[in-house]
C-alpha cells in the first residue's frame, strides 16, 4: 500500500543553535491508515509539522507527501503542494474572523485548483461541496453557515475548521491537537465526525496530541520520542 | 474569493481602526490637493491682475517696485515722471492707447487712483477681461468718482453719496480735501483684483483738488470752489505712472528700449507679464513652504498608517497562520496587506476629495470676497491627478512596510503562531 506520507533521514536545528532538534530516520504513513502521533510538549511535534508541511527546511532529508518530496522543492511549489495535498487543523483559533463558516471552508479551494476542482467534481459547486461537509459535521443542526464565524463556539468552530481541512479531499490533514480546548463530551463528538468525515473523504490523519484517551479513534499509535532520535531537553 | 475581498473583509473587521486611517488619508489629501488648488488660483489670480497692457512706464526704480506701485497699490513711487515724457510716448507712433496713472490721495485707507476715462476701456484683468459696471457710469463731472467692489461695499457706498479725500496715505486723516467733496457716480463690479479697493477718479481732479495746496499743506483761503476749479487749466504737470498699449506688439521691445534710454528723464518701461512673473518668484518661498508642509503632513499621514498596520499585525498572527496553512505563500500575506493599504488609500483620497470640493463649494465665495482669489471647484488638473497618483504610490509604499513584517513573521512563525 503506497504511503501517505513518508520521511527519511529528515533532521532540523535552529540555524544558530548547535543541537539538533529533530532526527528521523524513517518514518511512514500508510494511506488511510489515520495515525495518532503521541508526544509531550517540547518533544518535537510543531518542527515535524512545519517540516511536513514544507514551511520550516529540513537540515537533510526528505519528507515525501504521495511520493513529492515537500523538501525538496522551492518555497513557492511547497505552499503549492501543502495546499494542495495538506488539510491543517490547529488547536484553536482555525478560523478567519471576519469570513463566514462556508468561506472559511472554501479557503482552501481558493489557494489550491486541484481541490477546486475535486469539490466541484464531487458535489457540483464549491459550495455544494463545502454545505455538504457542514452538514456532516453538524449533523441535525440547522445552523446557518453564511453566518459571522465568531458567533460559533470552540467546538462548532473546530468543526468548521476540520471541514475546511477536509474539503477537496487532500491526501493528508493533520490535526495538531484539535481538541485540547474542548470538553470530554465535545471532544468524543468531534473525533468521531473527524475520523467518519476523514473515511468519506478518503483523506489520512495525522493527529498529533498528548491526550492517551483519544488513540481508540487511529488506526495506529505512535511516540514522537520512539522515532526522533534528537535530544532534548 | 480573491485577495481583494479577503482585503475588503479584513478592513471592514477592524472598521473603527480602518475609519481612523482613512480619515487621516482624507486629511492628507485634502490638505495636499487644497493647497495645490490655492497656489494654482493665487497664481492665475494674481498673474490675471492685469492683462492687455504692453507696457508699464514710471521713474526710473525697479520693476517690481515699478509693479507694485502701479498695479498692486503697493509701496509709493519713488518719483513722478513729467507730463511731457508721458505724452511725449502717447503721441509715438504704434502707440495705440495710454492709461495715465496718478497716485498720492485715500479715503479711509483705500489708495485714490487719478486717470483717464481710457482706464475703463483698455485695463483689462484676467485674459483679456474688460472692467464692468456694477452701477452708474465712469466719471463725468469734475469731482465724481469711481468706487472699486470692495471700496463701495466696506464703505457701504451708492451712487450719489458724497464723499472727501484724503491728503496722502493712511486710514486716518488730518490733512483732507474737505472743501471739494466727491460725488459717487459708478461703482465697479468685482474682480478680484487690486481694482476693487481702488477709488478712481480723472487727473484734472486730482490735480484741482490740489489747488491751493503747497508741499503737502492747505493754503488757508487759497482754495477754491468748483466752479472757480473747472475755469482753470487742469492739466497735470507730472503723473506717477502709464500703461501703453501698441498697435502690433512687434514693436514692444523696441519701444521698451525708447523709454529705458530716454534723455528728457530717467525712465523705466517694463512688461507686466515678465514683472508679474518675477513678483512671482518671491512668492515662490512662502508658495514652497507651504508645499514643504503639506507633504510632512501627507508623511505623518502615511507614517501614523505604517504604524496602525504595523501595531495591528501581532493580533493578525494567527489569521495569517491560517492563511498560511490553507496554502497562502508568503507573498500571498504580504500581498493582502499591501492590498488593504491601497483599498484604504483609495477611499481614503476620494473621501479627501469629496471633502475637499464640499469645502471650496462652501468657502468659495467667502475667499473670493477676503482675497480676491477664484478657487474653482472644478474636476482635478493634470497636476492633482498626478498628485493622486503620488499618494496612492506612496499608500502601496506604505502596505510594503507591514507587508516585509508579514513575509519574515510567515518565514519565523511557521504555522504556529505564538500569540
């Protein structure tokens, strides 16, 4: 089965710092394989994720998204490609202020065609495509998604985020610890319209959390301590 | 939705700061086009004085002097020329039309002009405009006069009102010609010119009104009634001044050489555009001045705009985070900022604009009246639009700033903004 994601002998230090911060020899993601990535803060995580998603340079090594090696390209093809091939969800504040919940959504067809292209393909609008997502992760609500986003809660706006991550169907969303500002009930909701949502899409996750609770949701789980071989501390 | 919208949407999030900086680009603009429209109309105001006249011909000074005594009321004559030399040049042939001019009288502050009836004929303001009658007539009697706009306004004076002159210069008066009163018989319509606070009246008045009088000081007895004025000879021994007009203006030079190297008496003959011209260029340092503190004005502008963008950019990390993780490169943020700099520049100028023509429509008539200069209110000059254009360059010059502040924050930050 092809990987999702793939690193080898990725490594990243601070230009002026003397210690590596981050050291991977290899590291794979299967596709549909929705991984947990487990690790305490400091331990590497938000260097993996920039690294992955092509904003921080690698010292060496490679970090192939569906076979491309976001590394080795030049800055302007990498935010080509993490358009195109990354959905991201971060841990709170997702959303642009002062755009509604479906422009929110739709973002992320506006920087990348080929997600364009794949909502339109899917629902026949953009729009369509960014509604149905809505509708899915707001199940039996009748919320009106051309509302200001600030009026949404943590909860609901972590929603509106995920299916912003989610539409165009990207290869891989990542969701840097999307459910540390939620509560218990609000966070079992979420991780189940995520990983459901995530399958109808045929997009991989990649979760990233500290929160042990969450691993019945992946597929697999994995210790960023077990793989990056950097010290620190 | 492309970066224009993203931009107009941002602003309109953060109004009441974005209200702020598009009232101080409208001031800017304002200021900055409202000064360039004054100097534009105090110079055609003040180049339209006078129009028409070839030449100007007085006692041997300087041009401006020469100027400012004969067209402006300004400053006194440093000496008059004789009636000889002046009809001497009238009698030249080419010669098409003189205005004696002669100077020395007021009446409450405004300079009293003696002349010809030829004044009302040949003296033109602006391009070629000739004076006009508000009321009455030019003057016919011996002691009638011709009111000025702004004389007959100040002074709240009609057709018929009697008034006296004044010995001299000065507001106040001890010396007047009081026992031979002038008769109002026309007033001027206004020009904005320095023919609107003038009072006009022919040079055989001024010269019997100043029968009995010597060196400067009434005669007690010596003076004289009006019908014993009107037997004598009135013709004047010397006037201040002349304008000339030629038949073909070929000749202007040549007879400009005449008067500058005439014999009889030391003369001086200057063309009014030239002297206007030169006057001008005095002007030219309070002119700069005031252009020098307009545009520190528009850079306070620019610079208090940098700073509101720049102050604005902490709380915009994560928005740009946002930007950056659905796919946004670094010069897509940098490029939005920019974007929202030259939206608000933009509305910033029309609004300036807007305020600046409600302001000229308003005060129009009241500077007209004060000082004698016509704003227009009209579309903007070539020169106001590439005003404008300097201002929205330098709006997108001032996006640039938090724009390189952006690029490098994108660069540091990553996709987790720290906050």
């Amino acid at each position: 089965m092809a990987s999702v994601l793939e690193l080898s002998e990725l490594a990243f230090r601070w230009p002026s710092a003397d210690v590596r911060i981050l050291e991977i020899d290899e590291f794979s993601i299967p596709r549909s394989k929705h991984t947990f990535l487990m690790g305490a803060s400091g331990s590497g995580k938000s260097t993996l994720l920039n690294l992955v998603s092509g904003v921080l340079t690698a010292e060496h090594g490679s970090a192939k998204i569906d076979g491309a090696d976001i590394q080795g390209l030049s800055s302007k093809m990498r935010d080509r490609l993490r358009a195109e091939k990354i959905g991201y969800i971060f841990q709170q504040f997702n959303l642009i202020p002062y755009l509604s919940a479906i422009e929110n959504v739709l973002l992320s067809c506006r920087f990348s065609p080929a997600r364009a292209a794949a909502a339109q393909q899917r629902h026949g609008s953009q729009r369509d495509s960014a509604l149905s997502l809505l509708t899915g992760f707001f199940p039996n609500q009748n919320l009106d998604f051309d509302r200001a986003v600030t009026a949404l809660s943590v909860g609901q706006q972590q929603r509106v985020a995920a299916a912003r991550a989610l539409i165009g169907a990207p290869s891989l969303v990542i969701a840097d610890e999307p459910t540390s500002a939620l509560d218990h009930d609000t966070k079992a909701r979420f991780m189940e319209l995520l990983v459901q949502e995530s399958d109808r899409q045929n997009s991989t996750l990649l979760f990233v959390s500290h929160d042990p609770t969450l691993t019945n949701h992946f597929h697999r789980m994995i210790r960023i301590e077990d793989i990056n071989s950097a010290v620190i501390g | 939705m492309n970066l224009f919208h993203l931009g107009l949407k941002s602003l309109w999030s953060r109004r009441y700061t974005a209200i702020l900086v598009l009232l101080t680009v409208a001031i800017s603009t304002a200021l900055l086009i409202g000064v360039e429209r004054i100097r534009h109309s105090t110079k055609s105001s003040f180049t339209n004085t006078v129009s028409g006249v070839d030449l100007i011909v007085g006692a041997r000074s300087g041009s401006i002097s020469l100027l400012l005594y004969s067209v402006f009321r300004l400053g006194n004559p440093t000496n008059n020329i004789t009636w000889e030399s002046y009809r001497d040049f009238a009698e030249k042939q080419g010669v098409a039309w003189t205005i004696p001019l002669s100077l020395g009288d007021s009446h409450r502050g405004f300079r009293v002009l003696g002349t010809s009836r030829d004044y009302f004929e040949y003296y033109k303001i602006g391009r070629g405009r000739s004076l006009v009658f508000d009321a009455g007539n030019e003057f016919d009697q011996l002691l009638d006069v011709v009111l000025g706009a702004e004389v007959a306004e100040q002074l709240n004076y009609k057709i018929g009102d009697e008034i006296i002159i004044a010995h001299g210069l000065g507001t106040t008066s001890f010396s007047n010609h009081d026992d031979n009163p002038f008769t109002v018989s026309g007033i001027l319509a206004r020009t904005g010119t320095p023919v609107d606070r003038t009072l006009h009246v022919s040079l055989e008045a001024i010269e019997a009104i100043h029968v009995g009088w010597e060196g400067g000081v009434k005669i007690p007895g010596a003076t004289r009634s009006v019908s014993q004025l009107r037997d004598k000879d009135l013709q004047p021994k010397a006037i201040t001044a002349f304008m000339l007009g030629l038949e073909s203006r070929v000749g202007v030079f040549k007879l400009q050489r005449a008067v500058n190297e005439y014999r009889e008496e030391p003369l001086l003959a200057v063309l009014p555009g030239a002297a206007l011209q030169e006057l001008w260029g005095f002007m030219r340092v309070a002119e700069n001045a005031l252009w020098i503190i307009s545009l520190f004005v528009v850079f306070a502008g620019f610079v208090g705009m940098i700073a509101v963008s720049l102050a604005g950019l902490n709380e915009r990390r994560r928005e740009i985070a946002v930007l950056r993780a659905v796919g946004a490169s670094s010069t897509n943020v940098s490029a939005l900022l920019i974007v929202e700099s030259v939206i608000l520049t933009a509305i910033g100028i029309v609004l300036g604009m807007t305020v600046l023509h409600a302001l000229v429509w308003i005060l129009q008539g009241i500077i007209e009246t004060r000082f004698g200069i016509g704003i227009s209110n009209a579309l903007p000059t070539a020169t106001e639009w590439k005003l404008i254009g300097g201002l929205l360059l330098a709006g997108t010059a001032a996006g640039t700033v938090p724009a390189v502040v952006a690029y490098k924050n994108t660069l540091m930050d990553g996709l987790t903004a720290r906050v």
